[in-house]
C-alpha cells in the first residue's frame, strides 16, 4: 500500500474513533464516568496503533534508528496523552454547559483560554519533540515525525469540531456608538 494511502486510511479511522466518542458524550447526559474514561483509552489505543503503523510507514526507519525513534516517541506519546486528557475534559464541559443552558460570557471565557492553553501546550510539545528528533536521528527523521503528528491531529480536531456543538449566545447587545 502507498504510504500516503495508508496514512489517510489511519487518518479517517482516528478521526471516526473520536467523533464516536463525542457523540456519545453528546447523548449521554449521565455517563458513568468509568465507562467514559474506559471507552475512551480503548480508542485511544486503537487510534494510537494506527499511529504507530502510519509512522512506520512514513519513516521507513532503520534498525539503529528505531532504537533511537521509538523510547524518545513513547515518552512524547505519554506526555501527549496528558494534553489529550485536559482537552476531553474541555469538551466535556462545554457539553455539559452547553446542554445545561449553562454556557455564559464568564464560562465561555474561561473555556477559550484553556481551550488556547491547551493548543498551545500541544504545540510546545511538537517544537521540543521534533528538536529532540534532530539531535537523536536528523533533521529530516524530525520532520516526517512532524508532518504525521500534525496531519493526525487535523483530523482529530475536524472530528472534534464536527461534533461540537454550536456556541450560540442569544441576542447580540447592540453595537455601542
């Protein structure tokens, strides 16, 4: 299979994964928390897997180098998998607030800047794994890492954002003059 297929074919099935998973925090008012959270890291098993072979498949790494690749690549995922976690939890509330009639200027608020936060923190991540790339492999290693990380996450985010509910604020005050 083209490298390029199967990257796309990893994509759409992460991207499925997680809009599967918002729709169901979107119906379920009263999720057990246990079930949530157990579904969810099966899926980010699942996603994860498919990940690791679209990486295999870009890199088409060496034995030495897979030696160096993949510890550096598990300690990203661990660190990566924290920000994911912060980011469900963002996605949680806002449903909640969302389907509560709860969602108001100073909760929205608050939600944007860790939403922000939180693309940030993922975006640090990327710069410090993709120097830690370089220095290990290369400069190019780092930046087919890069380039499969950043597609992967387009995805999840227009899985993210298809699901989503919309922000809708009522009536908008009148413009000042």
């Amino acid at each position: 299979m083209n490298p390029s297929h199967h990257l796309l074919s990893c994509l759409i099935a992460g991207t499925l994964l997680v809009a599967g998973q918002l729709t169901q925090a979107q119906q379920s008012t009263t999720p057990g928390p246990d079930d949530a959270q157990t579904y969810f890291e099966m899926l980010r098993s699942d996603f994860n897997a498919s990940k690791i072979r679209a990486i295999n498949e870009v890199m088409k790494l060496t034995g030495p180098e897979a030696e160096i690749f993949w510890p550096i690549y598990r300690d990203y995922e661990n660190k990566l998998a924290a920000i994911g976690d912060r980011k469900l939890a963002l996605i949680r509330q806002f449903v909640a607030h969302h389907q509560n009639g709860t969602l108001n200027d100073r909760n929205a608020g608050t939600l944007a800047k860790q939403w922000l936060k939180n693309s940030r923190q993922r975006l640090d991540l990327w710069t410090q794994y993709h120097k830690k790339i370089t220095k290990a492999l290369s400069a190019m290693r780092a930046a087919q890492f890069l380039q499969v990380e950043h597609q992967m996450a387009l995805f999840v985010d227009i899985a993210i954002a298809s699901e989503m509910p919309e922000v809708s604020a009522g009536p908008l005050p009148a413009p000042s003059k």
